[in-house]
C-alpha cells in the first residue's frame, strides 16, 4: 500500500518556519568565548591554615616556581605570579594572585586564578572563563591550596554561592524522593 503524502496546513508550516528562523538567528547571536571578556570572579576556595605569613608566603612561592611560575608582585599580604600560556603570536599568561590575612596563629589565604591577555597592560582582558586555559590556572591554584592544607593544616572555606547551590541540590533531592513516595 501506498502512502499518500499530504500537504502541511499552512498555520503548521507558518510556526515550523518561525521556529527554525528563531532557532537559526539565536544560533547566529552568539559571541565565540574569545570575543567577550570574563565578569566572573574564578572559583578557589579561600583556606586557613595554622602558619605564619612568612611560611606560608615562602610555601606559595616555592610550589609556584617548581610550577614554572614567575613573582610578579610580593608585597605584605598579596603575591601575583604569572607563566606564559605557550600559544603562538600571543600575549596570553596564567595570572594567580594570593592575598594573605594573618590572624596568628592563622593565615587566611585567597587564590585568584586568570588566564589574561596582554597581562599588566591598559588593556588586559580576563578571558578566564571560556577557555581551558582557565580551568589550567584554578587547578593549579587549587593544587598549591590543597598543599598548603596539607603541609600546615588547615580548614577549606565554601562560599555563600555554593553553599546556596547545596542547599538547593538538598531539596531538590527530598523534593525528588517525596514526589516518589507520592506515586507508590
């Protein structure tokens, strides 16, 4: 038997063609992720741990060069170092900054990973959140973080952010297992 093809309607074909059209210029719309610089902050949980400034400062620098890292700031409470990102025809570098608080007998440290474009100059931009290059910098943060803990002791920090999220993860989960005791 033969299947007879039938015309589509026109109001089906009307949405058909709206929703292909939407779908193409939304397509289009879209920015690549080296066009737009990054607004968000990158994520490393500050830590505290049991030390003194001047031992964890030494700490930092000591796990950050054997990474290939140059200083390129070390005052009091702050430490900035950078390694180029190794791309051809390009002034890219990995930026990690540490901003220390001693509270003795605790140091509170910050990382800030980046991965930055014309870094140190008027017109750098922060391209840490669409690229690879900046999940690279906040491991390597998170690396010298965790050493630290490790080395001297001490306690990770969770932000307000991801403790909202957990807390939502939280309901969502209950939320979840009450509407399957619903269905029983």
């Amino acid at each position: 038997m033969r299947r007879r093809n039938r015309p589509i309607p026109g109001s089906q074909l009307r949405a058909f063609v709206v929703a292909a059209i939407a779908l193409l210029l939304t397509g289009c719309a879209t920015s690549s992720p080296m066009d737009t610089p990054s607004v968000e902050k990158p994520s490393v949980y500050p830590v505290t741990v049991r030390a003194s400034q001047a031992g964890v400062k030494n700490f930092i620098q000591g796990e950050m060069r054997n990474a290939g890292y140059a200083i390129r700031k070390d005052s009091g409470s702050e430490l900035i170092f950078s390694k180029p990102l190794g791309v051809p025809a390009a002034d890219w570098d990995y930026v990690i900054s540490y901003s220390l608080t001693e509270k003795p007998p605790t140091v509170r440290v910050v990382a800030e990973p980046k991965a930055m474009l014309h870094f140190g100059t008027p017109n750098e931009i922060d391209y840490t959140s669409f690229s690879s290059y900046g999940e690279r910098a906040k491991a390597q943060a998170a690396a010298v973080l965790s050493a630290l803990m490790h080395k001297f002791g001490g306690t990770e920090e969770k932000t307000q952010n991801e403790e909202k999220e957990k807390n939502l993860d939280e309901q969502r989960q209950q939320q979840g297992e009450h509407d399957w005791t619903h269905h029983r």
